[in-house]
C-alpha cells in the first residue's frame, strides 16, 4: 500500500492513460479548487484500484452544449397496458446529465407525455443509476427521477432507481471534499475524483439536502420478474452480502456511518468493470445469479462499444465506435448491457424487458 505523508518514501509509479487527469479548473480557488492539507505531501492523484476507463473516455460537456428536444404529441402511443397484474417492465440505462437525450427516450417509449409526466398507467420503470457528470443537467435529470416517481405511484405503477458508482461519487465529494482517502494506489479524494470524473459544477451549486437524502437511500440491486438488476458489471457486489436484502443494507450502513475511507472503498469496488465479458464472464453471472436469483443479469456502467471492444484501446487508435442501437446481450445470453454510450455519441436506452417483449 502506498504511504501517506510522513509514514514513509512516497511511491514512484508510471503515469498510464488510466490516470485521473485534472483539469484546470481544478487549480482555480473558491469550494471546488484541490487543496492539500497542511503538512500532507502533494503527489500524483491517480486512479482507484480497479478503475478501468481510459484517458478518452466520455467527454465532459458544458450545459450550453445541448439544444432542446421537441417530441411529437402524435409519434408515440401510450405504454402497453395489461388486462390485470403489474404492468410492463422498462430499465434505462446511464443518464450521465443528459436531460433532453432523456426526456425524448422515455416519450418515445410512451412513459411520458410531451409535458414530461408520466403516462404509462400501471408500468414499472428502473433506473441503473449514473444520474450525473460528464453531461449539462444531473441535477435536472434527478429532479425529473423523482418526480415521476410520484406521480408512477399515484398512477398505479413505480419508477424506481439503483446506486451507481456516480452517486456514490457526488455524495464523497460533498461530504469528504479534499479529506485525503486511502487510495491503495497513492493520494486520492473524492473531490478530485469527482471533477475528474466530469463533475459538474452547476451541478454541485444545484445540489440540495433532498437530493443527497435520495442518492443516500438507492437500493445497490433488485430482482424483478427474473432480471437481476445492477448498475456496475462487477462481481463485487458479493463482498457486501449473500442476498439482496443484505447488499443494499450493507451499502446503505455504509454510507451512514460517514467514514470517508469505508466510502472510498464502497466507490472503488463500483468503478469495476468487465467481470462478464471475455472467457469466466458467463461464470462470473452464474455466481451473481446463483447468490441473488434471477435468469440473467441487467447492468449499466460499462458502454456496450467498450463492452464490444472496439473503442477505447491504450494505443491511440480513434476512439469512433460502432453504432448502438439496443442492448447488448451476451455472456451466453445471461447478461443485457444497457449503458448505449449516451456520452460517446451514443445512445440513451430505454428498453422494455424481457427482450423482445
């Protein structure tokens, strides 16, 4: 383990593109600049264990970057309805700000009217987490979240979310700021961190006691009609408990006891990526599978052109991608990948399951 300052020789260690890299609004002063403690030594601040996206990996845009979306009161009939029972199933993949890529999604799969209210009766929404960063509106995009959670209530269904690794991000960086963590890989915070990983910071001025409140209290994982429903493609989930019940308990008892380092290793453990892809993934399922229940797994976080292996390579190669046009099932047919890229030009899915429904 790398030593803080004063317990020893800082370790020297080769910068790869999977390095945080900081931008320059970092440096600037004023409750968003890095700074380091009195009598702490600087250091590089690098990336948690685990944490595998590259260096051009999903840009940071600026709010004024997106233009609105104009939806056709005429173009999408309403969300199927069934004669009795719990009405039909939908996920969404990572939102990551982008409101307007939203708004337009839920309308065409008739969730929504074109005053952005929920319209589908009965049916049953899930989000996979990743509300914020890197996109214009994260706060926007929660506010919308919870929302239609009300108003699916009332109507006789539910628009539900998980915790991704960007909630728990938010949440480290407006609670800890720049409290050094232990990193296991040399000096880390979580506001470094954060701004690095394309925080906002019209996001953090919006930020209310409500919405941490919300991110605090998202359940880390769900069963429902046989999907076995994560944000992260990681097998990590395992070390917080043998049962749904007992994961989202672990997770939340972590976050309230508020221990800086006990949520760093909470946030690195959901950067994780790419347990089910390449040879072991479908075993890697079968585990998660076997310990929670379900038929198949359904996740967010890793964009299925990475999952797919053609964008993002350390060998400078361009990053264009193929084009997204659903999920992405695979690992012997046990895992549906639903992060379409929104922030790679790609596209925000919403999708109705089981596949082919």
């Amino acid at each position: 383990m790398t030593q803080g300052a004063g317990q020893g020789p800082e370790v020297v260690r080769t910068d790869t593109l999977r390095d945080f890299r900081v931008p320059a609004y970092v440096h600037e002063t004023g409750p968003y600049a890095q700074t380091t403690p009195p009598g702490e030594a600087t250091g590089p601040v690098v990336a948690p264990e685990g944490y595998t996206p590259t260096r051009r990996d999903l840009p940071v845009i600026n709010r004024g970057d997106t233009v609105q979306v104009i939806v056709d009161p005429e173009a999408v009939p309403a969300a199927p309805q069934p004669d009795d029972g719990p009405g039909p199933l939908y996920v969404v993949g990572d939102v990551h700000g982008y409101l307007d890529e939203l708004v337009l999604a839920l309308h065409e799969q008739g969730l929504i009217d074109t005053s952005g209210h929920w319209s589908a009766g009965t049916s049953r929404l899930w989000f996979l987490g990743d509300f914020t960063d890197r996109g214009p509106d994260g706060i926007g995009v929660i506010d919308l979240v919870m929302r239609l959670s009300a108003e699916a209530a009332a109507a006789g269904g539910y628009c539900k979310a998980l915790m991704g690794n960007h909630e728990l991000l938010l949440l480290g960086a407006r609670r800890f700021g720049d409290t050094p963590v232990n990193s296991g890989a040399g000096t880390a915070t979580f506001q470094a961190a954060w701004l690095l990983n394309g925080g906002q910071k019209t996001d953090m001025d919006r930020l209310q006691d409500h919405h941490l409140q919300w991110m605090a209290r998202l359940d880390a994982m769900e069963q429902v009609d046989g999907h076995l429903l994560v944000h992260s493609d990681t097998t990590a989930y395992l070390d917080y408990g043998d049962s749904i019940e007992a994961v989202n308990d672990n997770v939340r008892e972590a976050l309230t006891r508020n221990d800086a380092d006990e949520c760093w290793d909470l946030f690195r453990k959901f950067t994780k990526r790419f347990a089910f892809r390449d040879d072991g993934g479908a075993e890697a399922v079968r585990e998660l599978l076997g310990a929670f229940g379900g038929n198949r797994i359904v996740h967010g976080h890793s964009p299925i052109p990475y999952l797919l292996g053609e964008v993002g390579s350390e060998d400078g190669e361009d990053d264009t991608g193929p084009v997204v046009e659903g999920p992405h099932v695979y690992a012997d047919g046990l895992a549906i990948a639903m992060d379409g890229g929104v922030t790679m030009a790609g596209k925000l899915l919403v999708q109705q399951l089981p596949l082919g429904s």
